[in-house]
C-alpha cells in the first residue's frame, strides 16, 4: 500500500461519515461460499474506518484487520467496543509477516492498492490450500446529462488522474482486471465476479463528505481544495432534490488451490 493509500489517514472521519455499507445480500454470498462459522476467522486486508470488518463482527466471527491509516483504525477501534473479537494491526500489508491461517481473507475498496505482483500469492501463502478470497468493490453507473455525470466533469479538472469518484471507465472492465490478477498468480480456482445493485439518496453535506473522503482530494493543495468545495456546494444547491447515486457492489470470490 503506497502513500496515495495512507493519504485516507487525513480523511477518515469523512470515510466514515458518507462511505455507505455494504449491501447484505453479498455478504449473505460470502457467508455461504467460503462456509464461515462462529469457529471462523477473517483477515480484513485495508479495513479502512471498518465497514466489511463490523460486519463480520456482528455475525460473530472473530477478525483480525489490518490498515496503514491510524485514524481509521482509531475510528474502527471505538466501532468495535463491546461488539466482539477483533485485533487491529496498523501495518501496510506489504511489512505485515505473520504467518496466519484463516478462513478468509477480505480486501474492500483496496486490493488496487496492493502489489498485484506479490499480494494474491501472499494471500494464497496466508489462506493455505481450500482458503478463500473476496475482493469488492462500489462502482458507480453513470447516466449521461445528470447531475452524477455533471458532477465528474466540474470535478475532473482538479485531478490528474481520474475523478473525484470512479468514472464511468472505472467499471467492469476494472472488475474483470482486478479478477485477472488472481488467475494470472495460477493459485486460485472456482474464481466468480458477482455484482449487487443499489441506490443511495445523499444530503448536501453528506455529499460534500463524500468528495472529501477520497484519497485524490486528500493530496489536493488548500487552494484547489477551496475551489472545489466552493464548486461542489454550488452545483448541490442548483439540483432539484438530494443527489442519488445508483451503485454496483462488484465482488470476486476465488478458492486457493489444492496442493
């Protein structure tokens, strides 16, 4: 995980205020796939401020959830009080060494930030033979002439790369890469990408919360962060109703294979 990764450091508190969770219907999926039990453990690779980690918590399995960002982890820590069996290690995944076994191991919202080189034959080492992966991801559907679409062109000019949120580009066509990198390493089977449809209704603010918890805006000078937000208050107040954003949860699923 580079520095890009650990600039959510600076946002968390946004992260946690407009990042929405996880549909249930995946992790119902997940559940059932990798054959998780009160006896289970999962290994959350990027928990972030906690949104997968909470999950498995509250279904009573015992994680252990790894994050370069100490404020996230600070965040998750509160989360978790009196809720269950959870250890929180702050590392990138890259120095963490231990030598664990569990059931599953979890990467929302971050597996891009990993070494593709390196992480699924790490994750394959950690899992053992049978182990399992879930890798997902909220992807945006974006319909032309909306205020969604008119959102990425005023913001767009603020970045190098792509927008504020993901682009159109940054779709399937992502999903099926990310999938790619798992096969490519020749150590996972009974490889699946599902995908979950959803739709959420945002509040000004908490779409201006939204903005701000990307890693792009974290790195952006004072000056452009000014401007953009200026911006971005502007073309809220020039909607009808309350932005709404229709999403894809993608997740793949893949087994290690067998020795």
């Amino acid at each position: 995980m580079g520095e890009r990764a650990i600039s959510f450091d600076s946002v968390a508190e946004d992260y946690l205020r407009a990042r929405s969770e996880y549909p249930p219907e995946m992790f119902n999926r997940i559940f059932r796939t990798a054959s998780l039990t009160n006896n289970s453990r999962v290994f959350d690779v990027g928990c972030g401020s906690g949104q997968a980690t909470l999950e498995f918590i509250r279904r009573g399995i015992s994680v252990i959830a790894l994050d370069p960002a100490k404020s996230a982890l600070d965040l998750l820590t509160q989360r978790c009080d009196g809720l269950g069996k959870v250890d929180l290690i702050h590392a990138k995944f890259e120095d963490f060494d231990d030598a664990l076994r569990p059931d599953l191991i979890t990467c929302g919202q971050a597996f891009h930030w990993l070494n593709p080189t390196t992480a699924p034959n790490r994750f394959a080492d950690l899992l053992g033979p049978g182990g399992y992966v879930a890798l997902f991801w909220h992807l945006q559907d974006i319909t032309p002439e909306t205020p969604q679409a008119n959102l990425y062109t005023m913001s767009s000019k603020f970045f190098n790369s792509f927008p504020i949120m993901n682009p159109p580009e940054y779709g399937r066509e992502f999903i099926d890469a990310m999938a790619e990198v798992l096969e490519k390493s020749g150590r996972f089977e009974d490889l699946n990408v599902l995908e979950f449809p959803w739709q959420q209704s945002y509040q000004p603010e908490m779409f201006g919360a939204l903005l701000r918890s990307s890693s792009n805006y974290a790195q952006l000078d004072d000056e452009s962060k000014i401007r953009i937000s200026s911006e971005l208050d502007e073309h809220v107040r020039g909607l009808d109703s309350d932005p709404e954003i229709s999403y894809r949860t993608c997740l793949i699923e893949a087994r290690v294979r067998g020795i």
